[in-house]
C-alpha cells in the first residue's frame, strides 16, 4: 500500500499548476482585475475547507474509498469542464470551486489511511516521505501547469487529470467496507490534542506562506531578477521540503514534537537574511533551507495525532490538520502579515513583511517550545 499511498500524495498540491495561468487568465477576461482572477485561483484553497467539513462529517456515515472516489471525481469534472467550457468569469470560479471541493474530500481522507496501514516505525517514516511527494509533486505538476497554461489559460485544466490513474488505482486496490465502523462519530468525539496539532499548524502556515507570497515582489525591489525568477525560488523552497521529508523519522524519534520550534527557526533564519542579502545565490539558499520547516511540522503532527485519536475519527482529525487549518492560515496570512509589517516600515515592501515574519517566527518557536516541554513535564 506504501507506493500507492505515497503516489496519491504527488497530486495533493496540483492544484497550484493553475497559479502559473494567472497572467493568462487576466489577458482572457481583460474586464476584471488582478484580485478578481487571484480570487478565482484561491477560490480552490477556500473550498477545500468546505470539502474537507463535508468529509469529516461524511466519514461516519460511508467508506474511505467511497469519499476518495467521490473527491477524485469531482477534481476530474472539474478539470474536463473547465477545460471544455471557461468562456465567463461565473464559469471558471465554480469549477474552483468544484475543484476544491474535491480535494478537501480527498486529502484528508487519503492522508488518513496512515492509520489504517502502517504502525510505528513505518507510521513515522511514511508521514515524513509523504510530505516530501506532496513537495515534489507540487513542483512537477506546478511547472506542468505552467507549460500547459503557455498553450492556452484554459490548458492548465488538463492537470487535473493526474488524477485518474489514481482514482483507478483506489478503486482496485482500497477495499469497499468502512475500515472503522462508526455510526456515533462526531467532531466533539475528536481529542483535544487535535486542537493543540490544528493550531501549530496554523501558526506555522502563517508565517511559511509569506515566503511564496512575496518572493516574487522581493526579487524586483532588490534588482535581483524578474519576477518569472520567483518560480525558480518557490521551486527550490519546495525541494527543501522534499529533501527532509526522507530524513524526517530519524529528527522526529530523537526530539519529536520539539520539530515546530526548529522548523519556526529554519523559517526566521531565512526571513531574516532575505532582509539583508543582496546575493541571489545566498537567497536561494535559504529558501532552500526554509523550505525543509514544512517536513517537519506536517508530518510531526500528523504522526503524533495518529497515535492519539480512535480510528474512527481519523478522516475528522486529518480534515482539520491537512486541509482545514493550513488553509485558513493561508487565507489569513497576507492580513495579518501586511498589519504587522507596518510597524517596520509604512511602504508596505517585502523586506518588512519578511522582518514582521522573522519577530513573530521567534516567539512562535518559544511557545511552541515552552508548551511542548510542559506537555512533556506533565505526561
């Protein structure tokens, strides 16, 4: 089940392949804005929340493989049709929102199965490997978009249908009965640990989405490139992941929860330089470097809430750490972000976006370590 399970993790972040569109879906609806068209784009990211409630609550009630296979048929559909018909704005934000809906099924879903088939060890391994196909998915299918996207806006679509082989494959492979019936399943049956795990994932989001959002505005103030360049560096904060998602069992066993601490600090050490370097090959470095914090903490947490929560609340508890929460920090963060930026400078450039990061990575990493070593005292 490992490749299957590690596979299906590569399309997680396809979704991404239609950011690369944008300037091309802008040039096709020539009437609307910027943040309309961005608006559509992230429309997916805000449905997925949707998607994933909807999961939480079905997963008491079908099978895994019936709320996998629906997602991965609503991904299609919507890639096949907005494919064929994008012709209004109307049309191609619900199939956005189609799209997301099917992901939020799908993600937390799929990702629960790492309770059902592996244990202990090879629970641990297989969550870090998970986020490093996540990782590496993400930016082969986002450079696919992009390639698709340069035929025609409406050819970034296309790249939804990754998703068949996969959806074949669970339909061979995944047995049809509930691994864990569950009648009486709830969201309040959920541990409170969960809460713990879906609140450092939001914190920890809020400040690892400031890098892609403003690498690009970053590069073009500090004449270091265009702004197409700014791919090239989300690629490489990507790869950073990939690469500690294979080394991430080892780190977690030996200091475990202690990882979002380290991963906060991996992110202030690369906030922090990127306000003071002029060198394009330092920045990519430690955007390299900063990119290895989202193995540490997704992983983590997903490992260490299946090891707390009853089976059958799997796909509720995995709703709300893979799709729920990093989601609404993703909505949330240029807000807040852009309103502590202000403090540093009233320009509202970059380098004081990263600079209200690099303070607010600091203390998050202090109380994330303050509350793992009292959780540790107390057990």
């Amino acid at each position: 089940m490992k490749p299957v399970y590690l596979t299906a993790s590569a399309i997680i972040m396809c979704y991404m392949g239609m950011a690369g569109a944008i300037a091309e879906i802008k040039a096709f609806f020539p009437g609307y804005s910027v943040q309309v068209i961005q608006t559509g784009v992230t429309a997916i990211n805000l449905m997925i929340i949707g998607g994933a409630l909807a999961a939480g609550f079905l997963s008491s009630r079908t099978s895994k493989k019936t709320l996998i296979i629906s997602g991965l048929t609503l991904v299609i559909t919507g890639g096949v049709l907005g494919f064929l018909f994008h012709d209004t704005i109307y049309l191609f934000y619900t199939w956005s929102l189609v799209i997301g809906a099917g992901f939020g099924m799908f993600t937390p879903t799929m990702t629960s199965l790492l309770v059902d088939f592996f244990e202990g060890d090879e629970r641990n391994k297989v969550a870090g490997m998970q986020t490093s196909f996540v990782n590496g998915g993400g930016v082969l299918l986002t450079f696919a978009g992009g390639l698709l996207a340069a035929i025609a806006w409406n050819f970034s679509y296309l790249v939804f249908l990754v998703a068949v082989p996969i959806m074949i494959v669970f339909t061979l492979k995944l047995p049809s009965k509930m691994m864990y019936p569950a009648e009486k399943t709830r969201w309040n049956n959920i541990p409170s640990s969960v809460a713990y795990y879906s609140f450092s994932i939001i914190i920890f989001m809020l400040l690892y989405n400031v890098f892609p959002s403003n690498i690009a505005l970053y590069l073009q103030e500090n004449d270091l490139g265009e702004a197409a360049l700014a791919g090239g560096a989300n690629a490489v904060f990507m790869c950073g992941g990939v690469f500690f998602g294979f080394i991430f069992a080892r780190f977690s066993l030996k200091i475990g929860d202690y990882l979002f601490s380290v991963a906060h600090l991996l992110l202030v050490l690369c906030f922090f330089t990127l306000c003071f370097t002029g060198s394009l090959t330092i920045v990519l470095v430690v955007s390299f470097v900063g990119g290895m914090s989202i193995s540490m903490t997704m992983p983590q947490a997903m490992y260490s809430i299946s090891t707390k929560i009853p089976p059958e609340t799997s796909v509720a508890a995995f709703a709300l750490i893979a799709s729920i929460s990093p989601n609404i920090a993703s909505f949330i963060s240029p807000t807040v972000i852009g309103f502590l930026s202000n403090i540093f400078s009233s320009s509202g450039d970059s380098v004081s976006r990263y600079a209200a990061a690099s303070v607010l990575g600091i203390i998050f990493a202090g109380i994330q370590f303050a509350s793992v070593r009292r959780r540790r005292i107390r057990d």
